[in-house]
C-alpha cells in the first residue's frame, strides 16, 4: 500500500540532489514558495495526516465513504492554496532538519498504512477541505498523488531559478 508513496519520496530527493542550501532557500518570486519550503509543506501535511489518522482510528464509529477523485490533485493548472497550518515558514532551513523532519513524517505515515487492516483504514476516515471525506485507505495515496504535485512544482522551481540537480 505504500509503495507510490516511497517512489515519489524517491523522486523527490532526487529532484533536489546536488542543489545547495542556497538554491534550496532561494524563492523564484517573493509570492512562490522555495523548494526548502515545498519540502516542509510535505512534512506538515503528512503529520497532519498521521495525526488526524491517529484520531479517526480511536473513534468507535466507522464509515464507508465513496472513492474520491484525489488524482486531480496532479492538475497543476487549479491553484488552491495550503491552509495557514500547512504554510511552511518564510526563515530559510537547513536541508538537514527537514530532510531529518520528512523522513520522520513519512516513517509515521508508513506506520498507518502499514500497521492496521487494509478493512480498518477503509472504515475510518477524517475530511478533506476539497475532497470531502475521505478513507484513511484513500489518505494514504493521497498523499503520494499531493507529493507528486509538488515534485512537479520543485522540477519547475528548478527551472525558473535556472538551476539543475548533479
């Protein structure tokens, strides 16, 4: 169940192999995020994920909930911007702490979908702000589909700052 989801991760470090602090940091416009903070976007949504996981799995009440059409997340052509709890801080970061961060986060989020029945994650569920509710099951690839939108927003980074991965 979480092998997209590690494959993407995978892209992602590759993506910004090679760019130092200062590439990472450096922001295209003052209104578009830098990668360093693309990065610790993805480190608070899985937490927030995993957290709200961790609630829906400790309520008695379970659901069945619809398939969601959460690969639309993929289209970058529809902007929708990350809720305040999700907005990455505006200091520059070391990628040390976030890539330390991340791997924290996603070894946590592995855990969900590794550690329970795949019967469980699909009777427990928490809201999505565009989806609506969604599965725990669902949740889980859904974070591989919002992580590849933001690989693809870091690919576009890197080619509006003019800088490339070695």
């Amino acid at each position: 169940m979480f092998t997209r989801n590690d494959d993407i991760r995978s892209q992602i470090w590759e993506a910004v192999s090679g760019l130092n602090e200062e590439q990472l940091n450096l922001q295209p416009t003052p209104d578009h995020w830098s990668i360093m903070q693309v990065l610790r976007h993805l480190n608070l949504m899985e937490n927030i994920i995993v957290k709200q996981a961790h609630a829906a799995l400790e309520k008695e009440q379970t659901v069945s909930v619809d398939k969601k059409p959460y690969e639309l997340t993929l289209d970058r052509s529809r902007s929708v911007s990350a809720p305040s709890h999700l907005q990455p801080p505006a200091e520059p970061e070391t990628l040390a702490n976030v890539r330390h961060d991340l791997k924290d986060s996603h070894q946590a989020l592995m855990h969900v979908a590794q550690d329970h029945e795949a019967e469980l994650l699909r009777s427990k569920s928490f809201l999505h702000p565009v989806f609506g509710e969604m599965d725990l099951a669902q949740w889980v690839d859904f974070a591989s589909y919002h992580e590849e939108r933001h690989l693809a927003q870091i690919q576009d980074i890197n080619q509006r700052l003019g800088v490339s991965h070695t």
